[in-house]
C-alpha cells in the first residue's frame, strides 16, 4: 500500500490533478476499453491507460480508484482535468508506455 | 431534389445528453433549422423513440429511428431503421446485452423516458453508455441483414471511433461513415462520407446537417443517395 504523494514523488511523472493525498493505492489495472475498467477494477487500484477524456473519471469515481496515469504522451484535456479535481482523483502523465508504468508501479507496491 | 438530413441525435434518455433535450424538442428546433430528414440515435437504447415519432408525425418531417450503438470495441455505430416497430424490436436485443451496471446519475447524467408532451414517464436504471456484446463486423452485418442503415459514427474522434480503437477502417458492407471534419482527416477509401451533429444540448442540433440528392425524402431516399454517393455539405 502506497500513498498517493508516494506515487507522484517515486514515479516522477508530470502531475495534471493533485488528487486526494489522504487516499491510498493498493494495487494497478491496466486497461484501455473503460468498460472492462468498469467491470473488473478493484477499488483502491491506479488507472494505467491511455484514455486521456473525462468518462475516465467518471470511470475511475464509480469503481473507487484514487489515481489515473496516462501513457505514450497523452495528456489530459481540460474538462478532464476538472472532473478529476471535482472528484478528488489525481492525474499523472508520462511518455513510457502502459507496459513501463505498470512495471514501476507493480514495484513500488512490492507486488513484483 | 434536395434534402436536408440529420441523422446522429441524443435526447434526455440518453446519460450524457441534456435533460431538456426531449425528442419533440429535437423535432421542432431540427425542422426550423431547415431539416427535413432527422435521425434520433440514443446510446444503446429505443425507448424515446415513440415520442420522436409521433412529434415527427405532428411536425411533418421524417423521422428516421435509431441506436448509437458501443459495440465491444467499445466502437460506436448509427443503426437507423425506416420504422419505429423495427428500431424498437432492435433497442430491445440491444438493451439485452448490455452489461448489468446501474447508472449512477450524479457521474454520467440521467436517463430519462418521456412522451410527446415532454413529461418524464421513466429514468432508465440500466447503464446505456456500457458496452453492447456484440462484435463490430458482426453488429454492421446484422443492421444490413434487417434493412437498416449501418453507419460507423465519428469516424475521425479519438475515443469511440472505429479509426480509433481499431487502428483501421474494416472493408465491412457501410452504408455510409460519419465524419466530424469533412473532407475526412482519415483514410475512408470510395464509402459515402456523411456529417451528423451527435447533439446532445439544444445548440448543437443542426451543426452538422448535410444533403442528400434523391428523388424522395425518406428512407427510400437516404438509401438511394448514399448508394449513388449523392452527398453535399454545408460549407
């Protein structure tokens, strides 16, 4: 289990939305059709996609998940950024890709 | 002659779209915009259609039924059918498969059923935006098999386009794709390109509309024009 501020200091990855720091993340779901998302998240996971619009946060709100990394240079648009901060849902974004972000995190909570 | 179409609407049932957009609403701005063919395409769902009917019926346009079906792809198609028995008998095989998630309003809007006069009679408790269990290819086939017209939407947006998801426009029987920008900023080989305004607030109705040459303005019409390519836009 790692804090939201871990995620943002140990990833290093350029912040869109600051989230709600009191939230935890527990484990990651990698996924880019928001259906499956829907349907077979854990709540307390972090979002690995590349599904840079705003139904990711409606998504990520309804299955509980506190955090969303965009990958391969998405960047957030900006109805995005404020559903997320009306959420209280954080937002990072990289250049690596889905299979990196997944690495780095699966480390950092030691599940790998 | 000369018809003005649109045929990608949301009304109030469908969870992003305003909840002030009623199918007669939708009737009555589209006709005073100068529409003569208007489609009502909600999200994975018939249910409005009736009254979108009926307010056609009293307007005097044609009405034009349809799905915006989200394929497992998660790929969005028009499915416009010449009768209301026919959409409806469709809405109902869509509406079976789709995931069992309940909607949650405050995240993605309401889902309101509604009559002609515009009173909400239901809010449907079923997620519409989920995803339909069907394929694409064989969802395209199965709206050509039943007389329908089978329109990939959006063709060139990021999210929920075939280009998107898919990488690639399949050689698949359309009878038309649906473009935002007109010339397509992607590959669409010899298909009848359409615009449609996917309005989902009042000011969005008749953004988009374009123009078919036909010799009726019906269903009959559509068909015949997107066979011969007989397609003109706004601008």
């Amino acid at each position: 289990m790692i804090s939201i501020e871990q995620l943002f200091s140990h990833l290093g990855y350029k912040k869109f939305s600051e989230g709600d720091l009191q939230k935890t993340i527990t484990t990651g779901y990698t996924s880019d059709l928001l259906s499956d998302v829907m349907g077979n998240a854990d709540e307390g996971s972090v979002l690995i996609t590349i599904q840079a619009h705003k139904n990711t946060i409606a998504v990520a709100s309804l299955v509980g998940m506190p955090a969303i990394i965009l990958c391969n240079g998405r960047t957030p648009t900006e109805d995005m950024i404020g559903a997320a901060k009306e959420e209280g849902i954080a937002i990072l974004a990289t250049s690596e890709s889905q299979f990196t972000a997944s690495y780095k995190v699966a480390k950092l909570l030691a599940l790998v | 002659m000369r018809f003005c179409i649109d045929l990608h609407n949301h009304s109030c049932l469908s969870p992003c779209g305003s909840d002030v957009m009623l199918p007669s609403i939708l009737a009555m701005e589209a006709s005073d915009k100068g529409i003569d063919i208007l489609a009502l395409t909600d999200h994975n769902c018939a249910r409005n259609l009736g009254p979108f009917a009926e307010a056609c019926e009293i307007i005097g346009i044609t009405g034009v039924f349809g799905i915006e079906v989200n394929t497992v792809e998660e790929i969005h198609v028009l499915a416009l059918f010449e009768t209301l028995s026919q959409a409806l008998e469709f809405g109902k095989w869509v509406e079976s498969i789709l995931p069992k998630i309940k909607n949650s309003p405050r995240l993605f809007g309401k889902q309101y059923v509604c009559d002609v006069a515009g009173n909400y009679i239901e809010e449907v408790d079923i997620f519409l935006y989920g995803q339909a269990n069907v394929s694409f290819d064989n969802l395209i086939e199965l709206i050509i098999g039943q007389g329908g017209l089978a329109i990939p939407a959006h063709i060139d947006r990021p999210s929920n386009s075939v280009t998107a998801n898919l990488g690639f426009l399949p050689r698949l029987p359309y009878s038309a794709v649906e473009s935002i920008i007109v010339p397509p900023i992607v590959e669409t080989y010899d298909y009848t390109v359409i615009q449609g305004s996917d309005a989902h607030y009042m000011e969005h109705i008749g953004r988009r509309r374009c123009y078919i040459e036909a010799q009726t303005g019906n269903f009959a019409g559509l068909k015949e024009a997107f066979l011969k390519n007989n397609i003109s836009f706004m601008n």
